[in-house]
C-alpha cells in the first residue's frame, strides 16, 4: 500500500564557502554553501539523509583537513563548533540519536558521511561501489574531499549497499534513487509526504540553477553520467510535482520551510 513519510525536518550543519565557477563555470559568484542533513518520520522508523562534518573537524579544522589538502586549498570553512554535529542537532529537535533506525548517505564525501559513526546501531545505506571507491579513491581524487581514513573506520558498522533504486519500507514513502556521476555511487532521495513530494539531491546537484541547466559540475567523477542523474532528478519531480531541495543550495535553505508534512 502506498504510504507517506509522516514529517521532513531540515536540519543546519556547518558551511563552506567557495568560487560558484568551481561547479558551474558561467557562474562567478562567492557562495557560502550549507551543509544540512535531513531527518524523515516514518511509521517504520526514523531515517537520516547525510550526516554532515564530523565532530572531529569541530575540535580541530587544520588537523581534520589536512588528509585533504588539495580541498582545503579551495574551500573556505566558517568556524564549525560541536553544536553544529548532527547529534547535537537531533537532541535539540527532541530526537534521541540512538533512535534513528536507517541512515542514507548520499555519497562519501566527509561533508556528507562525516558524522557515520555516531550512528553504530542504525542500518547504514550508499549505493553499491560507493563507500569502497572513498576509502580508496582514483589518484585524482586523494585529498579531494574523501576522508578515506574516516571511512575506513566505518566497515564494521551495518553497511546496507544496494546495486539500484532502493524503496526503503517498500511502500514508496523514502526512496533511494541511484543518481551516480558526481561520485560513482552518488543517490538522491525522494520522500514522499503527506502534502507534498520533496526530492533532496545530496550533491547530484549543487546549485538551484542546475534544475535549468541540466548540467553537471566541474570535478564530477563522471560528467556524462552526471549529467544524466541530473536530468533524472528533475524529470521525475517534473512528473511527481515535487520540490527539488537542492541540499547545498542557500537559497533553498533560507527560502525552504524546515519542517515539511
Ligand atoms: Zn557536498
């Protein structure tokens, strides 16, 4: 039976700040980035989109990005304190860490899977390939936001890697879509409520004006593809007349409501 997700709460993270042409090059803009992660009540359980920077860039930013020093070279980071940490952003929306049953991570980027490990219990899901490909990335990728070690870490955890789509409780409400391109197992979630059909793109788009571009980014593992997992996105919100919440987006961080029925 088709079911809806009960409420989508947006929820901050820390920010980054970086040269839009970097991802889009007819755009010359200074852009401060957002990295929020995205909490889902379902009858079946709580699930997490992305888990945003680890609690360990909080404690010490030079020493956690120097595994990554071709990033850092380009990416600003405002001060990012433990407040920020998704845990901490769950305690304050009156959610128990502990409680979140399924965490989805949209790709292994430490913006995005930083913060796994704080969810030991949770059924982890990334599409197939993908965690293994950030723990040993191509050499053109070391340094350049894979966190490999950070990763590594994580094997033991309950890993769920699913080779397609994934419909998480089988009744359409959150649905993994395989969007790959910006990293070899990229995926999107679409959640449907009981109001409206919200699509979060983790980094399958990084700017709002991609949804007219239909274009992929700059360093995007592969462009084709990319470019394709975009196309994706946008058509089926086209087809499901649903809000595309382009995760890093600040526009649709200030413009979006942060709790969704
Ligand atoms: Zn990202």
């Amino acid at each position: 039976m088709a079911q809806t997700a009960n409420k989508l709460i947006a929820l901050p993270g820390g920010t980054f700040g970086i040269d839009a042409s970097l991802m889009a090059p007819e755009d010359h803009r200074y852009i401060e980035m957002v990295t929020p992660t995205f909490l889902i009540e379902h009858p079946k359980g709580l699930v997490l989109f992305d888990t945003g920077y680890s609690w360990r860039m909080a404690e010490d930013l030079h020493a956690y990005m120097e595994e990554m020093s071709k990033l850092a070279a380009i990416v600003n980071h405002r001060p990012f304190t433990r407040d920020l940490v998704v845990d901490e952003q769950l305690r304050r929306h009156g959610y128990d860490p502990a409680k979140v049953g399924f965490v989805v991570v949209s790709h292994g980027h430490y913006d995005h899977a930083g913060a796994v490990s704080l969810f030991p219990h949770a059924q982890l899901f990334a599409i197939a390939g993908e965690m293994r490909y950030a723990a040993w990335p191509d050499a053109r990728h070391v340094k350049l936001g894979f966190k490999s070690s950070e990763i590594a870490a994580t094997r033991g955890l309950n890993w769920n890697e699913p080779e397609h789509d994934h419909d998480l409780f089988g009744d359409g409400a959150v649905l993994i879509l395989k969007t790959p391109g910006h990293t070899p197992g990229e995926c999107s979630l679409r959640v449907r409520l009981r109001n409206e059909t919200v699509m979060l793109t983790g980094d399958t788009l990084h700017l709002r004006m991609q949804i007219r571009t239909l274009k992929g980014m700059g360093g995007d593992y592969d462009p084709r593809q990319a470019a394709d997992s975009v196309k994706r996105v946008v058509e089926m919100a086209k087809a499901e007349s649903a809000r595309i919440w382009v995760n890093h987006d600040p526009d649709d961080w200030a413009e979006y409501p942060h709790q969704l029925e």
